[in-house]
C-alpha cells in the first residue's frame, strides 16, 4: 500500500462512500438505499463537509468512521456530545491499525468531550474498553397495555402499576419551543429546544411525538415513536430533557397514553436511569436472557429480544450520564 491519508469526507464523496459500504458492509444497508437519510443524518449543513472520516491511498478508501454530534441539529447545545457510527475496516485493507488512526484523528475535526456509541457490536465492544470507555448493555424497561389483545407480543406477565400523581400532555416541539427549552435549561440538560425540533420534528421520515409529564413542580419530556406491525400499535420513548428521576413515577402516565393511543405497550431503551426505582415504579425490566420477547426490530419485523450495547466516555461536565436509544443513529429506518 502506498502513502496513506486521513481526512474529511465531502458531500462529492457519497458514491464513493456508497460503493464501500455496499461492498464492506452490506447491498441493503440504508445507506446505500437511500441517500436522503444517509445525508440527513451525517451532513453538516453549515460546512457542507459530511460527518465522517476516510482512510484513503491511492484515493481509494480503505476505513471510515461515521460520527453523529449534537451540534449537527443545534449549533448552540450546552454540550456537543458526539456518538460514532459506522466503524468499518476493509476487508482486504492491509495497513496496520487504520481504524484506530481514524480514531485518533477525529479531536482534530469536532471539538468535543463526550464520545459515546450504541449498537455495538461484539466486535468493536473490547477495543472500546481498552480504550477506557464505560460499556455495557442498555437496560430496557416496558410498560404492558392489558386492554388490548397481544399481536406484537407473545406473551405479556401481570403488571401492577403504583398510583401515581404524574399526569401528562402532548407537546409540540416547534410551537413550544420556548417552553421545551426553559425545561432544558432548568434540568441542565445537553440538549436544547433546537435539537430536538431539527432531530425529530424534522425528521425526513420517521414522524414523533412529545409528551410532557409532571407532578408539581417536576416534570420530564419524552420523545416517542408510534410503530405499526401489520395494523397493530406500539409506542417508543427515543429521548427525554427533564427530571429524569421522575420516568420512574410516569408508568401509569404512560400505560394511559398507551390506552389512548391502543398502543400494546411502550417501551424504553436507556442506560443511567435506576433500575431499582424505575423496578420499583412499576415498570417490567426485560433483562438478557429474558423469556418474555420484547422485539426492537420492525423493519422487517423481528420477534425476538435485541441487547444494545453502549459505550461513553466523558471527559467534560460531571455527573450522571443518562442516555437513550435516540442519541445516537439506533432510531433511524433501515430501508
């Protein structure tokens, strides 16, 4: 292999880009199929530079790493976290440790202090923690809808739910905007108003909606996505800015959005919430392993549990770090 190059990838290198990946990684990848989402989601609108890195000699490209940052929904976030996507190493690459020089590398393109990754694969997940990041396996949490017949499930276990003073409202995101982001501000919340209106309200595809739950002074705003399996509902929570201790009190408020909706349940993907108060709360926590099939594949429609594997590292502000399956590039179509 002759010299060697690391760079930023440009809008003109998307064919390029396209044919490794339909090479490397696969024909049906959603990159490859549809270059709306894959320019939605890794174009800085700004720079027009794409959101990924390219090993290249002899101006072929050998590796690439995909990043996702904060920044590319809102230029104003309290904290650009940014969360790496596709990671790929060419099979038949023969220059020692390109992925990792890739890596390296990406301080010098997006200025950040948090770096994080969900949907690991098992794979990448040791050099992650060689790399001295917090790993592990998302906790999943669900709440039941016992009024409606089981489709999507198989099998639903009895849930008791405590009696809880959280009520909620459906918010929108755009028209509430200020609001959205006095909720932000008053959690210190990396996010901001701005984010999650360009990363859901505008989605070119997926269509979300946001509730907001209280009880008194406290209240959380959660992010969700209705899916449909052959006609029959269920709902998601993608994200959440807020009080996030209060999801442990929403169970109710949320099994009654469920009846609203007839969603068959509402399940969340997250890690650094307590999974003793959210168990305590109500929710049923699907664990590794579980018998009760929970699926987090619906296109096409998988029945059968998924454990998402996460990986941070912050190096910036302090304190606990709460994630959801939306940060990163999980809640996309596959097709």
């Amino acid at each position: 292999m002759n010299a060697t190059s690391i760079r930023r990838a440009l809008r003109e290198d998307y064919p390029a880009l396209r044919k490794f990946l339909e090479r490397e990684w696969s024909s049906n990848h959603v990159f490859v199929k549809n270059s709306e989402i894959f320019f939605w989601q890794h174009l800085d609108r700004e720079t027009g530079l794409l959101n990924f890195l390219l090993f290249e000699s002899d101006h072929t490209i050998h590796a690439v790493l995909g990043f996702v940052p904060y920044s590319l929904f809102s230029s104003n976030v309290p904290e650009n976290r940014v969360f790496l996507a596709i990671w790929k190493t060419s099979s038949t690459n023969t220059a020692p440790g390109a992925g990792f020089h890739l890596y390296n590398q990406l301080h010098k393109h997006v200025d950040t202090s948090f770096i994080g990754a969900i949907g690991i694969s098992e794979v990448a997940l040791p050099l992650y923690q060689k790399l001295g990041y917090t790993t592990g396996v998302m906790d999943h949490f669900v709440v039941f809808n016992p009024s409606i017949p089981k489709r999507i499930l198989t099998f639903a276990p009895d849930q008791m739910l405590p009696q809880s003073t959280v009520t909620s409202v459906e918010v929108d995101l755009t028209a509430d905007r200020e609001y959205v982001d006095m909720i932000c501000l008053r959690n210190a919340s990396p996010k901001n108003a701005e984010y999650l209106v360009n990363r859901f309200a505008e989605h070119p595809t997926y269509e979300y909606l946001s509730f907001l739950f209280s009880s008194g002074e406290r209240s959380v705003l959660l992010v969700m996505r209705e899916v449909n399996v052959s006609g029959s509902l269920l709902g998601r929570v993608v994200d959440a800015v807020g009080e996030y201790a209060l999801i442990a009190d929403c169970a109710a408020a949320l099994r009654e959005v469920a009846v609203q909706r007839e969603w068959e349940y509402v399940d969340i993907y997250s890690t650094g919430l307590s999974t003793v108060s959210m168990n305590a709360g109500g929710y049923f926590v699907r664990g590794i392993g579980s018998d009760v099939v929970v699926p987090n594949y619906f296109e096409p429609f998988v029945q059968t549990n998924v454990d998402i594997s996460f990986a941070w590292k912050n190096q910036g502000i302090p304190g606990n770090t709460v994630l959801f399956r939306g940060d990163s590039d999980q809640d996309r179509p596959n097709s």
